[in-house]
C-alpha cells in the first residue's frame, strides 16, 4: 500500500470512529490507529484528514444527499456514508483529481463493507464530479478583454 493509500484508510477509520461518537476523543482515535499498524507520521496525517473533511461534513452531506434520495445518509452504511465524505470533501477540495478519489473510495468499500457499496460509492462520487464540472465555468468560453 502505498503511503496516500494508508492516509485515506487510516482517514476512514478515524472518521468512522468520529461518527460512531469518538469526534471529542481524537487522541483515543489516533492511538488506534497507531494500534493497528500505523506509523506515527502517517497516523497524524490521516487524523489531519479526518479532521478537516469531518469539519466538512455537513456541506458534503448536503452535496451528497441529492444523489442519494432513494437511500438517504440514515439508511447508509456507516462506512459507505463516510467514504462518501471523504472521497467529496476531496474531490470538492481539489486535493487530489476526481477520478483519485473516486477510485480511492471504491477501494476502500471494497475492504469494509457491503458487496453492493463499490457499484452505490462510485455511482454517487461520479454523478458528484460530473455535476460540479457542469458548475464551472468554461474556461475557454471567457473572452480575453480584447476588443473584437
């Protein structure tokens, strides 16, 4: 595994535990992750993580939630609901490129949850990029001040 690979699993497990009610207990949180295995530096950066897309949440929920009618954030795996975050709250952030965090994302399902969460994380983390491409402006539609 590669080092931004373990940040995002260790981000998950952090924000799992936040979610599970763990959010006032970081140092608890962090030292299960240096009990799971990892290392010191890589367990601060995935808490750094946690903490900035768990502060995030309530955007990337109401970002999510459209794409999710039919199976709102209660309904949700814990796991699903926070890999959801996580991949958003990058792909929002532009931390990493859109197709990173979405295939990130699958991955990490893939290893915690259900056999049907790598079709629904990827279904709602691809219609999520595709809607915020269709936001932005186009760039090469912009004029460039010159007279005509």
């Amino acid at each position: 595994m590669n080092d931004h690979h373990v940040i995002r699993r260790g981000a998950l497990l952090a924000l799992c535990q936040f979610d599970a009610g763990r959010e006032g207990d970081p140092d608890l949180v962090r030292d299960g992750l240096l009990g799971g295995g990892i290392d010191e530096r890589l367990a601060d950066a995935a808490m750094a993580l946690a903490a900035e897309s768990w502060a995030a949440r309530e955007d990337m929920d109401a970002l999510i939630a459209p794409l999710t009618a039919d199976w709102p954030r209660h309904r949700q795996p814990l796991v699903d609901r926070c890999v959801l975050r996580l991949a958003a709250f990058e792909i929002t952030s532009g931390r990493v490129p859109p197709k990173v965090a979405i295939t990130e994302a699958i991955e990490l399902v893939r290893e915690f949850s259900t056999a049907d969460s790598p079709r629904f994380v990827n279904g709602v983390l691809d219609r999520l990029w595709h809607d915020a491409a269709e936001a932005q402006p186009d760039e090469t539609s912009t004029t460039t001040g010159e007279p005509s």
